[in-house]
C-alpha cells in the first residue's frame, strides 16, 4: 500500500509541476513588468527543480510519471488566450496564475489526503509544491 500510495502522489505531482511549468511558459512573453516577470521565472525554476526529485524518485519505483489532463491542459491554455486577448495586461496574468495556482494547492492537498500511506518524501514534495504555488499567489498579489 505504501508503494502504490507513494508511487500515485508522485505522479500527480509530477502532472502538476508540468503544468505549472506550462502555465508560466503560456504567459511569460506578456508579462510587463520586470519584478512580476522574475516571480514568474523564479517560480518556473523552483518547479523545474522539484520535477528533477519527482523523476528521481519515480525512477527508483521504475515509474514514468504522469502528464497533465490534456484536457485540463487545453481548457488552461484555452482560457489564458482568450482572458488575453480581450484584455492583456499584467493584471489579467496575476489573475490568471493565482487561479492556476489554487487549483494546484487544492488538488495537491485533496491528493495527500487521498494517498494517506505514501512515504514522507514524497509527502514533502507534495507539501514543497503546496508552498511554492502559495507563495507565488501571495508574491503576485500586488499585481492583481
């Protein structure tokens, strides 16, 4: 149980550091503000960073881990073009990544909750990720 367990987290974290990555990649080149862009990035390499533990322990399970919902990928981009098209500004791309980012705390916290048996380090990363997307709604706030 313990395998399975930590084996699924790991997945879903893995799905949601790709498309935290993704997401950042979709708005990057329209960001204005210089300081708002450094979040960005800073957030985008922390993701990369914990994506380099999620494979690495992933490979000791000989698991290839998990994309993200193409369909939930596609409605994100969807949304993101749409949102800044009818009105680009660094406004909408707070708004747009603060919303992106709760829905990754929440489901990461629904996750750890769903997969109780799963060995701390994977817990941690999942509890890693939760704070990078919190404090990345928090550092853009500013912006909103």
């Amino acid at each position: 149980m313990v395998e399975q367990d930590t084996i699924r987290l790991l997945r879903e974290c893995d799905a949601g550091v790709k498309m935290g990555v993704a997401s950042i990649d979709d708005v990057l080149e329209y960001v204005d503000n210089e300081e708002f862009k450094k979040l960005l990035i800073h957030c985008k390499d922390e993701h990369i960073e914990l994506n380099d533990k999620v494979q690495a322990l992933l490979e000791e399970y000989h698991d290839d881990g998990k994309n993200p919902n193409p369909m939930a990928k596609g409605m994100s981009w969807m949304k993101t073009n749409m949102k800044l098209v009818m009105h680009e500004s660094d406004q909408t791309i707070a708004d747009l990544m603060t919303d992106g980012c709760n829905m990754g705390v929440k489901s990461l916290h629904k996750y750890l909750n769903q997969y109780k048996a799963a060995d701390e380090k994977s817990k941690d990363i999942a509890k890693k990720l939760i704070n990078i997307e919190e404090k990345l709604t928090v550092d853009i706030r500013g912006y909103l």
